[in-house]
C-alpha cells in the first residue's frame, strides 16, 4: 500500500472514528489554547511596557547633557547643534524634551503638590505617540498650542484638577532660579501607573520660558528608530561620535553604570548616552519572572497533555485492537499500520492546533471586559487599561514544539506498544 493510500485511509479512519477521537481532540485544542493565549498576553504586557516606556522616556536611546555645575546635575544641552550634527543620518525620530525631576511644583486652590517628572515636548512630533493614552477628560491637541499642561490621571486626583482649570505651575532651573507660569491644565490622561504617578506634559517652549533657557535648549535628545533592532549599533556609533569632540561620561548600559557616572564631579555639561534599557531594568527584571511563570505553566501544560494522550489514546488503540490485527491479517504490514495511525493522530493534532490557535485569538479581545483598576501600578502593563496581545512567530513555533514533545512521544509509544502484541492472540479477542 502506498503513502497515498495509508493518507486516505486514514482520513477515513480518523472521521469513522472522530466520536472516539472527539476528546482527545477537545483536549489537545483547550491545552494548545491556553499556551496560546498565555503566549498572547505574554508579549502584548511586554510591548505594552515598552511602548508606555518609549514615550515616558522619549526614545529608544538618549543623549543627554548633565550640568555638574549644581550638586543634583541637572540634564541640560545648552549647545544643541553640537548633537543635531551627530545624529544626521540616523534613521528615526530625533525628539528633544526639556525635563525637571522633583523641581516643580503644582499649585491649585492654595494646595502644592510636587511634580516628580515635568516633561517639555514638541507635540508635531511626539503628539501621535501620547495617543496610546485614554484621554479621560480635555484634548490633547491643546498641547499644539501652548499654554496648556496635560496630566496623569493620578496627578489630577490627588488636585482635584479637571480639564479647563487654571493652575500655576512653580520651576528651579539648573542654575537654581525660580520661576512660576499660569497654565491651563489641557487634558488627563488615563495613567496611574508606576511611571505615570505625578507627571505633567507641556509644550516645550513653555517650559523653557519658565527656565530660563533659550527656545532651542532641551534636557535630552530621545531617537525613536525605524528599527529597534539597530539601538545598539547607534548607542555605540554615535558614542564614537560624541567622544571625538565633546566631554562625554562613560559607557553606561546598566543603572549602577548611570549612578556611577553621574556621581562624578566635573564642571559645565558633560554628555552621556545610553538605551531604554537603563531606565525599564527594574521592569525588565520583572518580565524576565513573569516569563520564567509562563514557562512553570508551559510545563504543567505539557504534563497535562502528555499525561491526557497517554491515557485516551492508550484506551482508543485498545477499543481498535482488533481493527489493526484484521488489517495487518489482510497483508498490511505493522510499519504501514504504523504510518497510518501516525497519519490519524497528524491530523487530529493539526485539527487540534488549528483550533486552539482561533480560541486563543478570539479570546484576547475577551480579557478586555476584565478590569485591573484595583491592582496597583500594573497598568503600565496594559494598553489604554485593559490586556492586549501580541504575535511572535517565534513565540508561537516555540508552543507547537511543547505540544509535540508533549504528544509525539505518547502517541508513539502506544502505537509501538499495541501493534507488539502477538498478532493470533488479539485477533482470538486475549489482551
């Protein structure tokens, strides 16, 4: 018999059979299902914190000047154009922000409340990235036209502020100067996560009034690539770059690398760059432990499966004993019997993936109803407050491999072990 027929015999075979076959099938699905969907998850809270990251921070790498003339050093390029020349031909989005850390205050109704990160940007170019955001109240188009501050939803809490009221917003600047603005709070943005708590968003220019600084100066220069990939090619090149002409601290790819550096002593601006890597550790730690759960679950998943095939399909090959010996007394061989329930279980595992890959798709969009409001700091893994996924082929190939360690082996085993039985004693009906 050839592989043609032993295809189309067992496509017979597997439908003649498929009320037998239905719960192994059943379960297989809901396994490969729930791999999926936990595959799906996975990543869509891994982008979800990289995206909410790049626009916290600016970029996907940043330079940045640091002011040592002050003991907290705080960042500020007074010389733009000796990095704009730099950065020419890298293939992104170059958006420079002026930043104060803890350097500004809110005041509304007589009541202060510090600001922990007040962030100047220029909104024609980074306007289409905060709308990742949900805006709970106002526009965020405001900010295109200055005078007005856009919130976290946090922030605004804590001030009782609502989109329209007017505050006045009080600044240090590196050189210790104090100055304060009357600003219309333009917008709130639905963030109430680690990175979100007290921020303030404004037009770039605006906050360089308030400190004092020309209409080009800015804090940091973030570059969003085209592609991600090539960061660390970039980090490294223009590092090169910067050190050819300019006072440059060291290499720094790590946190301590950052406070290292930083705490040095040195006078007027020394640059610095590094990727979004140094600023998202912490939560890449965190991800790296939520992935090593996942792959705890992959393996009681596998388990699960292994333990289900072993256990029905050793049940169907015995219902079927006396269906195999009649094919192999009617001159197919055990390797061709072999093949063809081989084949059977293919298909069915083919079905079975088909399947759990559709379910987990259509139960992403099904998490949404579910809200984390209530679990503190985790929406930064969230997309506008609820789950989202993600597909990575390499992620999904990675689940199809758990699946067959987990079945091929079974399935195998009992069919070696069923079709060993003498041929005379199964088909007399002794097991």
């Amino acid at each position: 018999m050839n592989r043609k027929n032993l295809l189309t015999l067992g496509l017979r075979n597997l439908y003649r059979h498929r009320n037998r076959q239905i719960f192994l099938l059943a379960a297989l699905t809901l396994c490969f299902a729930m791999i999926s969907l936990l595959s799906l998850v996975s990543a869509g809270m891994s982008r979800n914190v990289n995206d909410s990251s790049r626009v916290h921070y600016g970029g996907d790498f940043f330079l940045v000047g640091f002011y040592g003339d002050n003991r907290d050093k705080p960042a500020w390029v007074k010389s733009p154009e000796d990095l704009q020349s730099l950065i020419d031909d890298v293939p992104g989005l170059a958006a420079p922000r002026s930043q104060l850390f803890k350097s500004a205050y809110i005041y509304f109704n007589g009541k202060p409340q510090l600001v922990k990160n007040t962030v100047g940007l220029d909104y024609d170019k980074e306007g289409q990235l905060l709308s990742r955001y949900e805006v709970v109240e106002g526009d965020l188009d405001s900010l295109s036209e200055g005078g007005a501050v856009v919130v976290s939803s946090a922030l605004g809490e804590i001030m009782g502020l609502r989109a329209g009221d007017q505050i006045t917003l009080k600044t240090t600047n590196p050189k210790g100067q104090v100055n304060t603005g009357q600003f219309t709070v333009g917008a709130l943005i639905g963030d109430d996560t680690l990175l979100g708590y007290y921020r303030l968003f404004m037009d770039r220019g605006d906050l360089n009034g308030l400190l004092a600084w020309d209409e080009g100066d800015f804090s940091s220069l973030g570059i969003y690539l085209d592609d991600r990939k090539e960061r660390d090619y970039w980090v490294e090149k223009l590092y090169d770059r910067l050190s050819q002409g300019l006072s440059v601290g060291g290499e720094i790819h790590t946190r301590d690398d950052y406070y290292r550096e930083t705490e040095k002593g040195w006078t007027g601006i020394r640059y610095f760059i590094y990727a979004l890597d140094m600023y998202v550790s912490d939560v890449d730690d965190l991800l790296r432990a939520m992935d090593l759960l996942s792959y705890f679950i992959y393996l009681m998943m596998l388990l699960i499966t292994f333990v289900s095939v072993l256990v029905t399909y050793r049940i169907l090959l015995h219902d079927r004993s006396r269906e195999l010996a009649v094919f192999q007394a009617m001159g197919m061989t055990g390797r061709q019997v072999e093949i063809m329930l081989l084949v059977e279980a293919g298909l069915l595992l083919f079905l079975a993936l088909l399947g759990g890959t559709v379910f987990s798709f259509l139960m992403v969009p099904g998490l949404r109803i579910f809200s984390f409001e209530n679990i503190q700091g985790f929406g930064i893994f969230l997309k506008k407050g609820r789950l989202s996924g993600a597909f990575i082929l390499s992620r999904y190939c990675f689940n199809i491999g758990v699946i067959l360690i987990g079945v091929v082996p079974a399935v195998w085993w009992q069919i070696r072990r069923e079709l060993g039985r003498p041929l005379a004693l199964t088909l007399k009906g002794e097991t």
